[in-house]
C-alpha cells in the first residue's frame, strides 16, 4: 500500500495517516515551483541546488525557480516555507543545520523542524576537510593533536557560527582526541577564511571545494580529510580514521522538504524526479565537482527517519558540550 505522508512528529510517534487529494496531484504541476536555499547564490550550497532544480525542472514541465533567502543560520529561509501553502510549489533545501542542529541548539525557533516540514528526498552529503593557516606548524592531523596537548586550550579553529556543522565538528574532534581546543565563530566562510590567510587563527572545518584553490596557491594547508575516504581533490592527504582517529568525521547533508501537509502524491512524485535526476551523469558530475557526495534513492519515510536519529544525536551532543542559542 502506497505510504502518505503527514508531519514527521505524526509518522514517528502515532502513525495516523492523512488524507490525500488526489485530483490536485494528478494536475501537479500547473505553474512554476520554488526552492528556497537558505544560503547565499553562488556557494557550494547554491551550487548543489540548481542543477538539481533544473531538471527536476524539465521533468515535470515546469520551472523551479532558486530563492536564495540567506541568514540567521539557515532560519530566514526555513520560516518562509514553514508559513507557505502545503501545495507542493514551495520546497526548501533542507539541510543538518536547519532540520537538525538548530532543533539541538536553539532555545526557540520560528519553526518547527519535526511538525512544519515533509521530508522529500536526501540529495547529498559534504564532507570537510581539516584546512590550516599556512604558518601552522603541525603538517599532520597527528602532530596537531600532539601540539594540542602540550599546550591545552591555545590552539584556535574558526566556523560559519556557533552550532554549524564546523563547530560540531571542532567539538567532536576535541572528544576523539582527548584536546581542547578554543572555539571563533565567523558569519560565514569569508571571513574565517580572510583570517587563517591573515594568520589570524589557526585551523577549520570547511568543504574541500571552498579551500582548493587557496591550497593549490600555497596560502592555505590540508592536512587531513574529515570524511570515511580521501578527497579526489587531495588524494594525497590522508583521512583521520588512517591518521589513527577511527571513525572520526565532519561535515553536513543536504536533502529537500515541503512544507507539512503536502498531499503524499506530490511528495512521491517529487521524490521520484529528485532521485531520477540525482542518477543523470551531468547533474552527478555537477555535484561532485563541487565536493558533494551524492545519496540518490532515499524515500521520504527513510529521510524522515534519518533526520529523527540525527536529531536524538546531535541534542544530546550539544547538551554535553553546553552549545545553547538564544
């Protein structure tokens, strides 16, 4: 029997199911959709989802239109589809730091992450890369940790802000190697990255694609892979797992959401076009360029499932590690 999808809250905890209309969706669509990014045009994020919007696009003979809606960590963007008509025609890139980090991390938000959203399809996950200043002595995540336990606390590492993917990964890295370490919140890559070229700090957590030319210039350093296999980009830097860290990761996943209350016929047909065109050797080859590892073939019950776990997770992380936002 076909599933129909209702708010992840309901799907997880009673099962009830809701019902369809099956007239609107057999008509869907019959104007142009929106996706709405939460990130500014022109990074790795905007990057992921216009390929991705454009066929999905050709495929259901309408267009999607890229709203790019930046700011307040992702929560601008997410409210805005949070109050859009169930219709299907407002989709969010939704991704660990909206669905899942902010629901561990915020005190309040203007959205639900569980009750307001359909989960749709998981599109990819971006591993990081530990990336250093060029005048950082450690040429190894080894010798990092080493420094970082002969002198405790004096060693600085920079994110896009405080609850993003990079400082929980900091975070984590602290626990696997048994470091402290200090934490400097940036808005944004930019200028994190304006300061470890300034050497102004000393190591972060990015996407290997925001660093690679900086790298191949020389003004920056790779010195381990924070994912579970090396980066075709630097091939010859090891992963933390081969450097003696097993199992140690970083990064964040991206997929696509409705707002809750979608009919199941739509999410199901927009499941399938987002997995179809996840398989095109174009928009796969689009994705990957920019570091992207793509995850095609996820349902809308399996995400659903995933972002429940993922939310248990990261909650009980932040509470540890006393990461709480106003």
């Amino acid at each position: 029997m076909k599933a129909t999808h209702i708010p992840l809250m309901v799907v997880l905890a009673t099962g009830m199911v809701m019902t369809t209309t099956p007239a609107s969706a057999q008509a869907f669509p019959t104007r142009p959709l929106r996706l709405v990014v939460p990130f500014p045009p022109g990074g790795g994020t905007d990057n992921l989802a216009r390929p991705v919007a454009q066929s999905v696009g050709d495929a259901l003979g309408q267009p999607i239109l890229v709203d790019n809606r930046a700011g307040g960590n992702t929560i601008i963007g997410a409210e805005f589809v949070a109050r859009s008509a169930p219709d299907g025609y407002t989709l969010l890139l939704a991704g660990m730091t909206t669905l899942v980090l902010n629901a561990a991390t915020y005190n309040k938000l203007p959205y639900d992450a569980i009750r307001d959203f359909a989960p749709i399809a998981r599109l990819a996950a971006n591993y990081q890369v530990v990336v250093t200043r060029a005048g950082f002595a450690p040429r190894n995540l080894a010798e990092m940790v080493a420094l970082a336990k002969s002198k405790p606390g004096t060693i600085t590492y920079a994110s896009t802000g405080n609850g993003s993917p990079g400082h929980f990964g900091g975070v984590n890295l602290e626990a696997a190697a048994g470091i402290k370490l200090v934490h400097v919140p940036y808005k944004g890559n930019a200028p994190a990255i304006s300061d470890m070229l300034a050497e102004q700090v000393d190591f972060a957590l990015f996407g290997p694609s925001s660093v690679q030319a900086l790298v191949k210039a020389g003004k920056l350093k790779v010195i381990s892979a924070a994912a579970p296999a090396r980066f075709a980009a630097f091939p010859d830097v090891p992963t933390a797992t081969e450097s003696g860290y097993a199992g140690y990761t970083s990064g964040t996943w991206y997929g696509v959401a409705a707002r809750a209350g979608t009919p199941g016929a739509i999410i199901d047909r927009l499941n399938r076009e987002i997995n179809r065109a996840l398989q095109l050797r174009a928009v796969k080859a689009a994705l990957e360029k920019e570091g992207f590892e793509v995850d095609a073939g996820t349902s809308p019950q399996e995400l659903a499932r995933y972002i429940a776990e993922e939310t248990r997770m990261w909650t009980k992380i932040a509470r540890n590690a006393k990461i709480e936002l106003d």
